[in-house]
C-alpha cells in the first residue's frame, strides 16, 4: 500500500482517539478547564476555516476547471462546497440534541444531571441492574454510539481526502478535528460512567466512538479510490471545505464561546489561521 494512503489513514486514527482526551478530562477534572477548551475549539476552527478558503476549495476549483473548463468547473465546485455544507447540516438536524455529540458539554454540568445519577445510584451502589436499566443503558449506548459514528464519518473521509491531496494539510486538518473531538470524549464517557460505575467501561466507549473517524476514511477508500479521477477528487475536495466551514461555523465556535471565554475563543481562531497561514507559507 502507498505509504501517503497508510500515513492518511495514520491521521484519521489519531483524529479520532483524540476523544479519549476528553474522557480523561472528565474523569481527573472536578471543574471543565473553559479557557483551554475556548482556545483549542477557537483554533480548530480557524484552522478548518483559513485551509478551507485558501488551500481546498482553490485547489477544488482547479481540479474541476482544468476537467470541465472555467465556467463548468467554477459551478461544480460552488455546488459541491454548499452540498458538504448541506450534508452535515442535515445530519445534525436528524440527531436529537441530546445524542449530538457536538453540543456543548460541561464536566460539571453532566455530573449534576438527575438523570445520569438516576442511573449511577444502581450501579455504584454495586447492585445488579434490573433490566429496566439495562434496557436504558443499551439504549443510551446505541444512541450515543450512533451519534458519533454520524458525525465523524465525514470527519474522518474529508481527513484522509485532504491528507492524500497534500499531507502537511492533512496533519494540520487532524489536529484541529482531534482538539474538536476532546468535547465529544465527554459527552460519551461521563454518562457512561454514571450509567456503569465503571472509569475503565467509560474509557473503552469513549476511544472505541472516535473509530469512526479511521472508519470513514475506510469507506472512503474503498468505495472511491477506484473512481478517483480529476473530477471525482475535486467534488469531494470541494464538499470537504464546505464540511468543514460548517462544522467551524455552527458547532466549533459558538460552542467555544458557550463554555465561557468569548475572547480566548476568537484568540484562538486567529492563532489557529496564523499558525496554518505559516505552515502553507514555509512549505511552498
């Protein structure tokens, strides 16, 4: 195998075990660490954001004029831009909130929530769950499990694209969704935990979910590296920007000012732009 393919892949697993990250803050931490989850969703997202305008969709436009001509291949790629955008906003109009792994969670907030010390009263207190609970815990599990597979799918595919395509880009892409998945690591283990009693139980979910980044770049691999032509690489570059401006725009920054620090958050977007903006400029 192509060693680009194995090193793309490679980032797409890193990507995703980034959400045992975030089961651990929930365990050691008593208090969520806002200022350092404002900065790191602040940088995801001017990462995502600078790469998207200024490498992926010009590189899409390329690829797609220099196969369909100018004017044909400038209405491909806007269309194939706001078809990612259309895609992942459906998806997360079709999950319920409470499954959404990208609403905003607290340490501290899903501690106190009634229902997971519902839950967390049966099996801390050592007593077998009856199997009203667990048909509750299955269902939970499942919901959640469901959840993140959806949404880091076409994570885990637009990190592989973009890795094939150019691997510096790639790396920088991994990072900002590995530091956007240490949120998703708390929203699947701190509930768990509650459900279970169990650190080690929670821990296994919350790294076995993000295999569903590696998962999509699987898919992605086998289904469309057979049919990958200009045209093919250029809707699916193009579709990975839009993925990821809404991912930016509608989860990672309003999320980042919602945990508390508005400033440290948009500190944080711009470092993310100034640190990729250096990057594509030392590589070129």
């Amino acid at each position: 195998m192509d060693s680009t393919i194995v090193y793309a892949f490679l980032l797409t697993l890193f990507a995703g075990l980034a959400t045992g990250i975030g089961s651990m803050i929930a365990f050691f931490a008593k208090r969520t660490n806002t200022a350092f989850l404002s900065v790191s969703l602040g940088f995801s997202g001017g990462v995502m954001i600078y790469v998207s305008f200024v490498e992926i969709f010009p590189k899409a436009l390329e690829e797609l004029i220099g196969a369909h001509g100018e004017q044909a291949g400038t209405i491909y790629t806007v269309l194939a831009f706001f078809g990612g955008m259309l895609l992942i906003g459906l998806i997360d109009k079709f999950i319920p909130s409470p499954e959404n792994p990208h609403e905003v969670k607290f340490v501290e907030t899903m501690q106190n929530d009634p229902s997971t010390h519902e839950m967390a009263s049966t099996a801390t207190a050592q007593a077998p769950l009856n199997e009203a609970s667990k048909k509750r815990l299955h269902k939970m599990g499942l919901f959640m499990a469901l959840a993140i597979t959806i949404h880091n799918f076409p994570e885990g595919l637009a990190t592989f694209i973009s890795a094939l395509n150019d691997p510096a880009v790639g790396l920088a892409i991994a990072i900002a969704i590995a530091l956007h998945n240490i949120p998703e690591g708390i929203a699947v283990s701190v509930p768990i935990y509650y459900a279970t009693g169990s650190r080690k139980k929670a821990l296994k979910y919350s790294f076995l979910s993000g295999l569903a980044e590696p998962a999509g770049a699987i898919v992605g691999f086998l289904i469309l590296m057979p049919f990958l032509s200009d045209t093919v690489f250029g809707l699916l570059f193009a579709a990975v920007g839009g993925i990821m401006v809404f991912i930016s725009l509608d989860e990672l920054l309003p999320a980042a000012r919602e945990y508390g620090r508005a400033h440290h958050a948009v500190y944080g977007m711009v470092a993310g732009m100034m640190v990729m903006a250096a990057s594509l400029v030392l590589l070129m």
